[in-house]
C-alpha cells in the first residue's frame, strides 16, 4: 500500500473540486475520487448569491453568467422584492461553474481518479478505502445529498414529515428580470433564474409527486411565459431534500457541502454554504486542529439553517404558507434584511 497523500477527497462536484483547489494552494498532497466526466450536472437553481460569487472571485475564479440584481417573491398580483446591498450575484449553469472548477483543480495538479468510493475504513492515522491501494491522512467526503460514505459510516438520520424534491428545466426564453423569481403557488415554489441572454432555469421546489408540466401549471402566469417548444434541456430532479448528518468530523473523516447535511433549497444557498465549508476544513487542516472544523461549520451556517427551517416550517403549514408573501409585502425591509443576511 502506497504511503498515502494527505487528502483523499470523494465527490467532484462544487463542494469536493473547492476542497481539492483550496488544499493544493495549502500544499496539502491531495486527490479526488469521482467516477463521473466533467462537467457534471444536477438539479439546482443556478443562482449564486453574492457571498458564492465573493468566493469564487477569492480563488481567482471566473465564471460566466447572467448579473443578479436580487430576490423577488411573486403570488398572484402581489410582488416584494430586495435589491443585493454588497455586490451582485451570478446566474450560471451548473456545467459552466463545474467546469470552471475542474479546470482550476487540474491546472492546480490535483488527480481526478474515475472510482466510486462507497466504503471506507479508518485507523488512528488515515483512512484506506478498500480495494485499492489509496490511503490518506484525512478523507472528505463531499459526495452529495444523499452521501454513501455517511450512510457506510451510519451517520445519517432518518427524516420525518413530508419530503421535499426539485426539478429544474431550462427554456430558451429572454430572461424578463434580473431578479431571481420565487413564485409560491399551493403546492411548492417556482424558481426562475436568469442565466443568458436567451436562458432561463425554472426550478420548482414541491412536496407533489407529479410531472414537471403538471407542477408548472400551478403557476398559470410564469407558464404562460414558457411554451412547451421553448424547453431547452431534460427535466432533471433531485430530493427527498431534507438531510441531516450526525456530525460533520467522524475520525478521519470530513463531511463538506450536502454531505455535511441540508435543510432545503428554498433559500437557494448551497453552493456559497459549500465554498465556505470548503475553506473551513482546509484551513482547519492545515492547522491541525480538525476537531474545530465542526464548531466552525455550524457557526458560518447558523443563520441559513434557521432561517431556512423557518421558512420551510411555515411553507408547511397550510394557515401560514398563503401569508408569506403577504407578510413579506408588508414589512419591505425586514424582507430586505432577510435577504441580504442570507447573500
């Protein structure tokens, strides 16, 4: 068995390739597992908030998109909107942001292995994974929402109440704003993410188990934007959403991004929770000090996941959810404030 690197990093999406490019500049020998070809896909938003966009920016990154003026909740004739207060965000198609990454993390001479690591076992050194020869110091496994290493290692939890899925198309339409639309109808909420100038992304975020054009119906004024020919791109879906992780730092095992646990997409911040975790593990690290890494995630994720179990909670109740965007109307600023402590 070879003497090991210092990062064996399982999962090549957003979360994973930050981890990889961070841990390179550190000088940390590292490598990444991940069985699919780049670009991967997925179905998300594509909406970077302005704290994603920092981040990328950070790392010398440049990713190629549609500005992001704000947030804007949309039900029937009613509209609230908030305007980012610290720099704009970016609407970019998953395959251009993960290419970006991938290219970064190769030209940072990091191996890109084509393996799927579903097992893992640890000793009080590393961490091998069995049937091959890699072994490493730490492994991080950002293998997303629903991650085989957690489930392998019995950290998972099992979740009550109704699941939530997502599904996202694109439709080759001019984008009517620079907003990000959030339209609530009686079953779930409609995404609409500028991302060209002849692009959007619908993703629509419900507990209904139906087709993607059923659910679109609900929202009879944005479906009237977006006929059936104008479809750019499969449906593809993802969920149930809610996952939650027993811990973040499992012995020799760091869990970052969906991995490390996920409340909902409805505020639409996985990938800036995701470069931010990044950096966090890396830095703890290279401290040494990894047991702070789990102090340090729950700190710069607080406020999302309460604000985000929040809402979602009140999405859930069927005397609150009709009163959201109503409530949000009303209070203008404390919509703003809310909004811009999540960006």
């Amino acid at each position: 068995m070879s003497g090991g690197h210092d990062l064996l990093i399982v999962g090549g999406g957003p979360a994973g390739l930050a981890t990889a490019l961070h841990a390179a500049r550190a000088g940390l020998d590292t490598v990444v597992a991940e069985p699919r070809r780049a670009p991967i896909d997925k179905a998300c938003g594509e909406g970077l908030m302005p704290g994603a966009v920092r981040a990328l920016a950070a790392l010398g990154l440049q990713v190629t998109g549609h500005p992001l003026t704000g947030i804007r909740y949309v039900q029937g004739s009613r509209r609230v909107q908030a305007a980012f207060r610290h720099g704009p965000g970016l609407g970019a198609r998953r395959t251009q942001l993960h290419s970006v990454l991938h290219r970064a993390v190769s030209e940072a001479g990091v191996s890109i292995l084509p393996l799927r690591v579903e097992e893992v076992r640890q000793d009080f050194t590393g961490v091998t994974v069995p049937g091959t020869d890699l072994r490493a110091r730490w492994l991080v496994a950002a293998d997303g929402l629903h991650s085989p290493v957690r489930r392998s290692l019995g950290l998972g939890v099992v979740q009550r109440g109704t699941p939530r899925y997502g599904l996202r198309r694109h439709y080759s339409v001019p984008p009517w704003s620079a907003y990000v639309e959030v339209h609530w109808g009686p079953h779930g909420e409609a995404y609409v993410t500028p991302l060209g100038p002849e692009l959007v992304g619908i993703a629509l975020l419900t507990s209904r188990r139906a087709p993607f054009d059923t659910q679109l119906r609900c929202f009879p004024e944005l479906a009237a934007r977006l006929p059936a020919e104008t479809a750019a791109t499969p449906v593809r879906g993802a969920g149930p959403l809610r996952q939650k992780a027993l811990t973040r730092c499992h012995g020799r095992v760091l869990f970052v991004g969906d991995a490390a646990g996920y409340v909902d997409a409805l505020t639409g911040e996985g990938i800036s929770l995701a470069l931010s975790g990044a950096q966090a593990l890396v830095d703890n690290v290279r401290r040494g000090s990894p047991g702070r890494y789990e102090a340090d995630w729950n700190r710069a994720t607080r406020r999302h996941r309460l604000l985000t179990e929040l809402l979602v909670r009140a999405r859930q109740q069927p005397a609150l959810a009709p009163r959201i965007v109503p409530t949000a109307e009303r209070l203008p600023h404390l919509f703003a404030a809310a909004v811009n402590a999540l960006a």
